[in-house]
C-alpha cells in the first residue's frame, strides 16, 4: 500500500509526471508555480509513494469560503482562513482504483491535522463529482461569491464545480 508524507521540493519532477499522466495539455501547471504552491502551503501537501516513486498527491491551502484559485495561479494563503481549499488531487494511472485518493482526502481532512478546517471546498473537474459526492462534497448552492472567483471557474474546461463539503 503507497505510503503518504507531506510532499517535498525533490518531489517535484515525480509529482509533474503524474500531472502529466493525469491531465490534458490545457491543464498542465507550471513547475514554477507548482514549487510556489508548495513553498506556500507545505503543511497541506501529500505525496502517496509507492516502490517506484510518486504514485499521488493532493494539494491544498487554507483560503475562505467562496473563493477559487484561478488554473495556474499561485496560491493565495488567506491570513484568516474558514476553508481548506484543495486545488490538485491526482492518482497516477498504475495507481487507480484502489482506493488511494480516498486515503488523500481522508488524511488531508482528519480532525487535528494542518488542513483542519470547519469547511473545504474544491473546483470538480473531468467529471470527478460522483468521486467528490461520495466523500461527502456538494455542489455549492451559491457557487463562488466574488466576480473574480466566478471569472476563475470560468477559465477551467466545461463542466467546472463549486463544491464544498461541512463538518
Ligand atoms: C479522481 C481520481 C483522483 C480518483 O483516484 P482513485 O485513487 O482511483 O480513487 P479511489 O480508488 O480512491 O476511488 C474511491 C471511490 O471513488 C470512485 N471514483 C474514482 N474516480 C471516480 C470518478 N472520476 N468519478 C466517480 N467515481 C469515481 C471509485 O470507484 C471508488 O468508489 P468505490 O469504492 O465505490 O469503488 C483519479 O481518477 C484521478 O487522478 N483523475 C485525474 C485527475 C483528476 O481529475 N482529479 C480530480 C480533480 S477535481
């Protein structure tokens, strides 16, 4: 079974290869801003590591409710968070299937760790909503508050949503 540990910056090619796998070329993110992200948020990172390297990861980042992270934006750490904002959760195909992201999301959102907020919210993509529901996510009734966070889901493929999930 992989093992999960916050992700490190030497991670960083290993977790760009399962981007690459998991991903069409219009949702690729930058090295550069994924490095950023990581210096940014280190506590709500996780890497799942099987024999042969990185096999998953989950990025998050305390933020506030209604707010999106545009695609290939920086995070943008909020000083008072309400809401764990997790923006990148990826399993690489020799992976699938067994439960691993179930486990990142699990881990990410147990009571006492860094990513413990009373809510967390996400933008669902490539049809990943029935994934999302099980794990106790709902389509956000309002959908994000702020013209620039619309103007952020918006800029993700057809079929984008706000979701956010309750204690
Ligand atoms: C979505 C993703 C992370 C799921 O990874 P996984 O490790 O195969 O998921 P798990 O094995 O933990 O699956 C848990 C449950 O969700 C189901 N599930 C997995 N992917 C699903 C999907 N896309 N839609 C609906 N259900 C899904 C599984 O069947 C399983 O249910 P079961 O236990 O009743 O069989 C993976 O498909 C992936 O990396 N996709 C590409 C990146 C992506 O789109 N990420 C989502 C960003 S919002």
């Amino acid at each position: 079974m992989p093992l999960l540990r916050p992700m490190r910056a030497d991670d960083l090619d290993a977790v760009l290869a399962v981007q690459a796998q998991c991903y069409p070329p219009a949702m690729q993110e930058a090295g550069a801003v994924v490095l950023a992200r990581l210096r940014a948020a280190p506590a709500t990172t996780l890497v799942a590591c099987d024999a042969a390297g990185v096999c998953g990861y989950l990025f998050a980042y305390p933020s506030v409710y209604g707010k999106v992270t545009p695609l290939g934006a920086p995070f943008d750490v909020a000083p008072v968070p309400d809401t764990l904002y997790l923006h990148d959760l990826a399993v690489a195909p020799r992976a699938l299937g067994s439960g691993l992201a179930r486990r990142l999301v699990r881990r990410m959102l147990a009571p006492g760790t860094a990513g413990a907020l009373a809510r967390a919210a996400l933008v669902s993509v490539q049809d990943s909503r029935a994934f999302w529901e099980a794990m106790g996510f709902a389509a956000d009734r309002d959908g994000p508050a702020d013209p620039a966070s619309r103007a952020a889901l918006a800029g993700y493929p057809d079929g984008a949503l706000y979701m956010t999930r309750l204690p």
